[in-house]
C-alpha cells in the first residue's frame, strides 16, 4: 500500500490517494468515550438502546482519529508528515457501530504554493470514510501545509 | 462547575458555557498519537525538535478529543447529550505541548427548531481551547442536535 514519499509537486487537483482497512472494536469505542467522550450512547449497549442511535456508537472523534491512522498509513505519504492547518468541514452522514471496518479515500481539492511559509504548499484535502458495506460514515475537508521539493 | 441538564430552550444566541481544566501529558500525547496519528513530531520529542514545531506536540485530535470530554463534564449539560451533526471548521492557532493546562468555553452562535426532527433543535456553537497561559489553541465551530423541552 505505501508508495514514496510525496511532496507538494506530486499533487494535482482530483488526484486520489486509498488507505488500508481498520476495524472498529466495541472496546475501543468504550475505552475511547470513557477518556475523551463519556455519553451512554458510546459507553453502553443497553443505554444506547434508547438514544437517538438505537444502539452503541462510536464517538465522531474516535472515526476521526481512526481515519487519521489509515491515512497516515496509506497511500498519501507526505515527506514532512500531515501538518493540519485547520478542518474545513466534518458530517458524520450514518454512525460508526462495533464490528465496522472502515477504509478511506482522499482527493485533492485545491492547492497553492504558501505565502507565508517559503519551501511549503497549502493543500486542501477531501477524505471520506466508508463502512465495509461502502457506506460513507465520514466527509472530512480538511487544509495542510505540504513541504515543497527543494530546487 | 456541573449545573442542571439544559434543553434547547435554555439556550439564547451569546450565551456562554465554561469548562473545568484537563492536563495535557507527555504519556498521553504519546499513547494517544501511537494509535491514531503516529507521526514523529507527535512521538519523539528529539525528532519533533527538528519537525515545523520545534518540539513534541499534541495531535490535533487529541485536542478535539480532550475538549470534547471538559465540555461534557462542563456547564453545559445537555438532556439529550451532545449529538454532534457535524462540525463547521476547527482551528490549531497554537501547537499544545506536554504540561499544558487546557479550559473551554463555548458560545451559542444560532439556533433553530429541527424541520426533520420534531422535538429537537439545531444548535451552532463557538467553542475554544484555551491553555494556562490564555492562549487560544483551538478554535471549533460545531453543530448539534438537542433536545426541546417537552410542553
């Protein structure tokens, strides 16, 4: 799955980047809600039962930090790392249950060389995230600083 | 710093909710970006010196996700919990670093009754991350559903 590293002159506008696969344990939905997010919709089948999800979820942030992991790991291996700017966007369009694998696929969406910071670019990434089932369960847009190749 | 369990109808455009204070360690910035976000400037403080942030910092992730657990156990509590729709844009003016000291506080930007969910409204809120020192390191602007007070 990881090819080179990337730099900013290997983007272009619509060019996609896939990751490999997580899978989302019921553990690690709990153990992330009882630190980060402790609402019984993420902490408890039972409690869960009742809420507006009609049964255990994950906590959005636990889909973000999950995405995050499989795309570091995938395919957009950029040579300074992913330095976020700052999130554009995230919708959450249907949950995240315990036994879900997700995968996630990220385009480019614009780019620019940085006015601010010579020898970087600034680039704005769409990544969705979907279920085994191909289901989207994530849209995220997101802006990072992308280290130019030197001359 | 808990008060009562608030329904939409609690809510007013302005009005603004505290947070109590959460330590950021070097052990969990580590642990944390170990799992999702295993980048050197997250997991190597001799790397990240090297890295765009001159040191060992916090994912930012991690800084949605701690934020996230003070405004849960912060003033605003409410009925229904917090139902994330999703999030309009989230700002890293500041890196956080271990031994930071983070508050929050979030503001009531808009809000409406649901057209799609009787009972419910649709809540945009200002939240930002501050450290010990003042300093904004967070800003986020998210959008949830909650509760209306039943007649």
């Amino acid at each position: 799955m990881p090819g080179p590293t990337l730099c900013y002159e290997d983007l272009a506008v619509g060019r996609r980047f896939g990751t490999g696969e997580i899978a989302v344990t019921r553990e690690e939905i709990v153990a992330f809600a009882s630190r980060f997010d402790p609402q019984p919709f993420h902490l408890d089948a039972e409690a869960a039962g009742g809420s507006v999800f009609g049964g255990l979820v994950a906590s959005g942030w636990l889909t973000g930090a999950l995405t995050m992991k499989i795309m570091i790991e995938g395919e957009l291996r950029l040579a300074g790392g992913h330095v976020g700017l700052g999130i554009d966007s995230i919708r959450w369009p249907r949950p995240v249950r315990p036994g879900d694998r997700l995968t996630a696929v990220t385009e480019v969406l614009e780019m620019r060389p940085s006015a601010s910071r010579p020898g970087h670019g600034v680039v704005k990434f769409r990544t969705e995230t979907l279920n085994q089932d191909r289901e989207t369960v994530q849209v995220m847009v997101a802006t990072q600083l992308v280290l130019r190749r030197p001359a």
